[in-house]
C-alpha cells in the first residue's frame, strides 16, 4: 500500500517493485501474491481515507510505503505521524501484519524539517511494534542513473535495487507467520 512509488508511476506494471517483488518471493520459493495497492500523488492522508478499501482485498500483510508525498509538500510531521499510526493501528486491528517502508525528506525543505519528518517512521514502527525498512529507497533516491527525469521515481532498474535492498526483511518477515 503506497504512493506512486509503490504504483510503478512511468514503468510497465511488471516492473514497478510489487511484480518485482512477487517473482522474487516466488523464485525463493516464498508463495505469496503481491498486490500493488499504489495511488500516485496519495499524501498519509489519502492513504488513511482509502484504508477501507484496503481492508476488502482481506490481506494478510501490508507493506506500508507511503508519506514520501506529505515530505514533498513539507506537511507537518506530525501530522504524517498520526496518519501513519492509524493506519497502522487499524490493519492490526484486523490482524494484519504490517512492515512500515521509511521514507526521507529531501533537503530542500531545510535540516530541521528532515529530521523531524525522517524520526517519523522510526518512531510509528517502535510505538506500534512493527517492523521498519528505515529508508525505502536505500541505494536509489539521489541516483540519476536509477531514478527516471523527474529524479523521484525509479526506473525498472531502480526497483530491482529496491527489492534488493528490501527482500531480506521482507522475506523474514513474511516467513514468520
């Protein structure tokens, strides 16, 4: 469940990191289906309201990468935090697993803001006792050749290193239940 980073925005759907990430499971011999639950330009905001829709599709697991929206716009952190922590309580409420993917300010927005904002996903994992992949975009943000134009969104190449970076969580964590 996400943002455009999650949708795939300007790759082919097979290779936005959800299909990605599914084949990867598959190969490993981990049997689980991925579903891309991304909408692009969804702010913690939007993702709270849709969370109903969310809980039709009766997951079992969700990988939570959403906010890198509320950074761009520089919303409150607070705000970004309480939205988080609602979600997150209400899957759990509906005994399902949740991993929190963290996301990072861009420096644009000014030091202070960054680490409020980076504490953020830290904080909502520990606080709700969930697993955390600190930075999402580990090895890709800031890397032109891993990142499309607009310098946000990665290529096909920039989400194979994302479910590189990610599968050893991610894998752990789905094996454990």
């Amino acid at each position: 469940m996400g943002d455009s980073l999650t949708e795939g925005l300007g790759v082919d759907p097979d290779e936005a990191y959800p299909a990605q990430l599914e084949a990867r499971l598959r190969r490993e011999g981990i049997n689980w289906t991925v579903i891309n639950a991304g909408v692009s330009g969804e702010t913690s905001s939007g993702a709270l309201t849709r969370l109903s829709w969310i809980l039709k599709s009766n997951p079992d697991a969700v990988l939570l990468v959403t906010g890198a929206n509320d950074g761009l716009r520089g919303l409150d952190p607070k705000l970004t935090a309480e939205n988080l922590k609602s979600i997150v309580s209400e899957l759990k409420k509906n005994d399902i697993e949740v991993m929190l993917g963290g996301m990072h300010a861009l420096p644009n927005l000014g030091e202070d803001y960054a680490q409020k904002f980076n504490a953020v996903y830290g904080q909502v994992a520990k606080q709700e006792g969930v697993m955390l992949i600190p930075f999402f975009l580990e090895g890709v943000a800031r890397e032109p050749h891993l990142n499309q134009e607009d310098g946000k969104h990665p290529t096909a190449q920039g989400y194979t290193k994302v479910v590189e970076h990610i599968y050893p969580d991610v894998s752990r964590w789905l094996q454990g239940f």
